[in-house]
C-alpha cells in the first residue's frame, strides 16, 4: 500500500537503499550504476528506482535536504516498504584542514543541533552512530582497492544559511571531519527501528579554506563514491 510520500507497492524496493539527497542523482545512479532499474515512486518527483548490481538487488531514492524530509523517506521506507539499510550518499562541507575537496568520509557519528534524537532520547544526548558491519564493509572496501577514506565524526545542522560565526571553530576543534545535514537524523531513526543505517560523503566544499568543487569534479566524486558503496554490499 502506498504511504503519504511514496507509491511503491509492497515488495517494491530492495533491503538496501541508497538516499542521495537530490531525486535527480537518485535516478542518474538508477541509470548509471544499476541495471534493469525501474523507478517504483515518484510523490512530489522524489524519485525512487530499484534495479540490481551485479545481480544483488538495490534500491536508491532521493531524501530531500534536512533531516525532516530525509526522516520521513527513511522512516517510510523502514516501517511500510520493510527496507532493512539505509545508506546516505551525499557531499559534505569539510572543516579540517588535512581534509581535501573530493575526499571521502564515513560518518562513524554524527553530532546535530536538531532536537530529534533527543526527543527520541527523553531529553538527554543520544550517541547517534553508524551500522559497525555496513561502516566495516565500506571501510575494508576501500582499503582493498588503496581509495582513501576518512572515518569519524560528522555534524548534521539544521541552518545551511546563517550558522553562529563560532560554530565552525568548534566543530574544527572538536575533530569534527564535516558538515551536512542529515545523518544525525537518519542514525537515530534507524536505530529505533533496528534498521542499518551509514552515511558516506564526498567532501565537495572547504569552509576553512573557501573552496568549492566543480560540476564536474562534483560528478566524478559521486560516481567514485557510489561504486565504492555498491561493491561494499556484495
Ligand atoms: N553545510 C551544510 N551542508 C552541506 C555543506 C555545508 O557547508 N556542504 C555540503 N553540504
């Protein structure tokens, strides 16, 4: 049965889905990374495909930007389409200064200033975190083809516009690798439901140093990151 944002039918998407944030690089992965992907809802254009790689089902769907939009794909995809992982493919603004545009990150945790895990949480700090086996079969992926990856702390925030002048220095200080706005959200709300939840992230802007990767830096990073992320789950 359709749900109020998605109108797949049961069965309709796979165990695994990849969320990037915009439904257009969802159907770009379904036509480039996948094969014989059909698209299984398209509510307000947030397109969602199913197809295979290399034989293994695998869904990918847009989330939308924040963790509100991304919670509710999530959430629905979880409780009515029975999805058991979710895996975030995004970009993120990187605020350490060994970090590069282009590199790559595995979001082992993610801090936030959004008040969902704490509702969650009554009220106290929820240590949001990935999946261990889906942040280790990404990891040792990337070790056995020599791609080099980040793994650590991430910030999920609320305001893309207008963030405090001080936040930066303190996410730099505190080890934070970047900044984006959704697996906070995400890795609370798969931890309710005992779903498997990552974010993986390509660092497309430098907020220490003022950099920002092209259109076409920004379309090589995703493809290097979604083939990494596809061979990881076979
Ligand atoms: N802030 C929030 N989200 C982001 C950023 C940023 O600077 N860059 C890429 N995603």
């Amino acid at each position: 049965m359709p749900t109020p944002h998605i109108s797949a039918q049961p069965g309709d998407f796979a165990d695994t889905v990849l969320l990037p944030g915009d439904p257009l690089r969802a159907a770009y992965i379904a036509e480039h990374h996948l094969q014989n992907a059909v698209c299984v809802t398209k509510v307000r254009n947030m397109f969602g495909f199913t197809g295979e790689y290399l034989g293994q089902r695998v869904s990918v769907m847009g989330s939308g930007m924040g963790i509100p939009s991304c919670s509710i794909y999530a959430s629905e995809l979880i409780d009515h389409y029975g999805v058991k992982r979710v895996i975030r493919v995004g970009t993120c603004g990187a605020v350490q200064e060994d970090l590069a545009l282009g590199d790559l990150i595995l979001a082992q945790g993610a801090c936030t200033d959004s008040g969902v895990n704490r509702q969650r949480f009554g009220g106290q700090d929820y240590a949001a975190i990935a999946s261990w086996p889906l942040l280790k079969a990404v990891a040792d992926t990337a070790e056995s083809q020599g791609v080099a990856l980040r793994v650590g702390n991430i910030y999920s925030s609320d305001l893309f516009y207008g963030v405090d002048d001080t936040l930066i220095p303190r996410l730099t200080r505190m080890g934070i690798l970047g900044i984006e706005m959704e697996a906070a959200g995400l890795y609370g709300l798969a931890a309710e439901r005992k779903a498997e939840a990552l974010t993986v992230l390509t660092v497309s802007d430098h907020l220490l140093r003022h950099e920002a990767m092209s259109a076409d830096q920004r379309q090589l990073g995703l493809d290097r990151m979604i083939a990494l992320t596809l061979q990881a789950l076979l």
